[in-house]
C-alpha cells in the first residue's frame, strides 16, 4: 500500500503517535476485533486530549521538528529535486490520511451512537491549523506536483515549526514549563487609538526584529490603562504570521530566563519576551537577570529573542526604603536601576490622555461597535465614568463603551 504511515518521511513522528496510529489502524485492518479496539482507543484518546482527529494530525506536522524541516524554512534555501520528492512523498500520505472517508469504518463498528463523528470534524478556529487544512482543503482532489509543494513551503515559511509554531501566545507556568495561551485573542492593532507615534515607532522595531535587522529592546512606560500592554499583544497578534511569538513571564521568573532564552535560541521563529507592570524595590535582585540578559554576552548571539516590558515606573523603581537602608546602597541601587532602563533601545511614554483625546477615543470605539446613541448624552456619561473610575484611559473608555452594550442589551 503506497499510503503506509512508515513511508513518512519528513513527518515520521506521526507513525509513532498513538492518535494517528488508531486512526490508521481503524481504516486499514482487516481483522474486525483489532479494528474495534483501535476505534475505541482513538475516540478516547481524542476525548483526553481535547482536538478533533484532524486539529490533532495538523498540529503535530506543525510541531514537528528536524534537520530536514530546518532546512526547508530557511529563507535562502533553493528546494533541491530530492525534497520535492519528499514533501510529495509526505503530502500524498497525509492528503490520504486527512480526506478518507471513515463513513463505513465507524457504520461497522459503531452503528448506535456513532462516537468518532463528532469528533471528524474538518474546520478549526486554530489560525495556524486553519492554514494547514485550507491548504489540505485545496489539494483534495488535485495531483501533488512542484507548484502545491511550494505553497507548502511558503506555508511553512510563514508561521515556522516546532514546539513553539502552533500558537501565537506562550506563558511560564509555576512549575516554570512554557504553555500555550489558548485562546490569546488581543485588541486588534487597528482599535488601538491614540498614541499614534509610539504604536509607529513599536512597529517599526518589530518590523525590523521579524526581518532580522537591527532591532531594540523595548520599554513601555505610563500610567496603568493607557494601552501598553495592548500594544505589545496587538503587534504579535499583526505579525504572527511572520514567525514571530510571545513568551509571558513575571517578575519571579526572572531567574529562568537563562534556561528559556538557551531552549528557543535556535528556533526559527522570533520571540518576544512579554512583563507586564515590571518594577523592583531596593531589597530585589531579580533585575540582574534581565540587566545581563538585555546587554549580555549570551543574548548578544541571540539573534531572535527581544524583550518588551511594561511599567508605571520611569526607572523600573517602585520603592526605596531609605529609612532601612543605608544611603549609600540607595544611591547605588538607583544608579543599576537607572541603567536597567537605559538599555531598552527603544522607549516609549504613554501620558495619560487629556479628555479630548479620551472622548475621541470613546466616540471612535461606539462608531466601530455600530453603536447608536445620542452624541452629547455619551459625552455627559463618559465623563462621569472617568470620574467613578479615577481616571481617563484607553482601558477606561473601553469599560465605559461596554457598559454601553450591556445598557443596548436591557433595553
């Protein structure tokens, strides 16, 4: 049989999946006893883990790793005529796998409720899996020939393999293991308003981070709400699909920054390196991580890894206790805190908004939002929401135009 999963050979880490060995098994052997039990087993193990049949077969091709996918992806590299005879190889077998028709196979076995059937579905809200079978979609009944294995190629140039390919959003546990944000859906970069000069000069860092020029280090600083935050996730989320990915940590994993930076620092992907409302007092050292890190000598030969950090604080300071601590180490601590924030290349300031700019931002979200209510009334109101909220900002103004669906929604 020309469709046999050890065949595989990009992608043989699917022949060892249990998953796919099920599947396979249920659709290719003839004894009825061993196909009931494989049927069973992958209807469990589908349960277990969460996905549907095919969301499972994309993600593993997406996370799969190895010398010969490395190679593909490279932005330089030429396919030579032996990977094109690979990646068709590959894509014959899995285009087999993905389009069967299990109809029959689940008739025979489970004619009563039917279980694998809502577990086949094809459509997926996943952005990186949704490529994957789009693209799986458009080969179904078409010869695999150069053409479809480069827009294969392409497809994969575009959102990178790998462990950390599958999903645009990473945070460090407390266990410090990195997990996937599931559903990491940001602002969009276009309803960020405002502050219209440091969204472009964001953009332009990362636009050179994602080419592999020169790029900064980024520090945003403001008042809480003015959007820092939202424009970091909103610029990952705009260029996913260049490989580059967020990785969130927190002030008390600090310390594992050389462990991570040394398991990404040769992936093909970029990595933003995500803390939010970062600031230390005088009795904290975890600074001295990220102070070697940003101007070190590992990540001086980490060509993908850029940090993005957040604060209400201009120098990262958030207290000196000077009461308890001498004068000296005070003025010492100010002096490496001080020199922390000068090595952000890139700093960006985000004042609080003046009530011009806060009520032009309310009026530019009802108007996306198709909101109809009377222009001067929503002026009154907005300014005693600011009022009950101790402030104007973007998080404020976009509170207050939820509070104003949820009045649509009563009346």
């Amino acid at each position: 049989m020309s469709h046999q999963l050890k065949n595989l050979v990009i992608y043989s880490s699917l022949e060892r999946d249990s998953i796919v060995c099920n599947y396979y098994n249920l659709i290719t052997k003839e004894d009825y006893n061993e196909r009931q039990r494989s049927y069973f087993n992958l209807v469990k193990d589908l349960v277990q883990c969460g996905n549907t049949l095919m969301e499972h077969i994309m993600l593993l091709m997406i996370e799969s790793e190895n010398h010969i996918l490395t190679k593909l992806i490279d932005e330089d590299y030429r396919l030579t005529e032996f990977d094109y005879a690979c990646i068709k190889n590959d894509l014959m077998i899995i285009n087999w796998l993905v389009h069967y028709n299990v109809d029959q196979a689940i008739q025979d076995i489970d004619n009563q409720h039917g279980l694998l059937t809502f577990l086949l579905d094809n459509t997926s809200q996943h952005h990186q899996v949704k490529n994957y079978l789009d693209y799986f979609m458009l080969v179904r009944d078409r010869p695999i020939f150069h053409q479809q294995c480069d827009d294969f190629v392409t497809m994969m140039k575009s959102q990178g393999t790998g462990r950390f390919s599958s999903h645009t959003a990473y945070y460090m546990t407390v266990n410090n293991t990195i997990k996937p944000i599931e559903k990491f859906e940001p602002l969009k970069w276009s309803l960020i308003y405002d502050y219209d000069i440091q969204k472009e000069r964001l953009r332009k860092n990362t636009e050179a981070f994602v080419k592999s020029k020169f790029y900064h280090h980024a520090l945003l600083v403001g008042a809480s709400g003015t959007g820092k935050s939202s424009s970091i996730k909103a610029i990952v989320d705009l260029y996913k699909d260049r490989r580059l990915r967020l990785i969130q940590l927190h002030k008390g994993q600090l310390s594992q920054l050389p462990a991570l930076i040394e398991e990404i620092k040769t992936s093909n992907l970029k990595f933003i390196i995500f803390m939010d409302d970062l600031s230390f007092e005088v009795n904290e050292d975890e600074y001295k991580f990220l102070k070697s890190f940003i101007e070190g000598g590992v990540l001086n030969e980490t060509k993908n890894v850029a940090f993005y950090v957040t604060s209400n604080r201009m120098h990262l300071i958030k207290e000196v206790r000077s009461d308890r601590e001498g004068e000296i180490h005070i003025q010492d601590f100010i002096h490496e805190m001080t020199s922390l924030s000068d090595r952000f290349g890139l700093y960006l300031t985000f004042e609080s908004l003046s009530q011009k700019a806060y009520l032009e931002m309310v009026f530019k979200m009802i108007q996306e939002d198709q909101l109809d209510y009377d222009r001067d009334w929503v002026e009154i109101e907005a300014k005693k929401w600011s009022i009950r909220q101790g402030g104007m900002s973007g998080r404020v103004a976009n509170q207050f135009v939820k509070q104003l669906h949820m009045i649509g929604e009563d009346l």
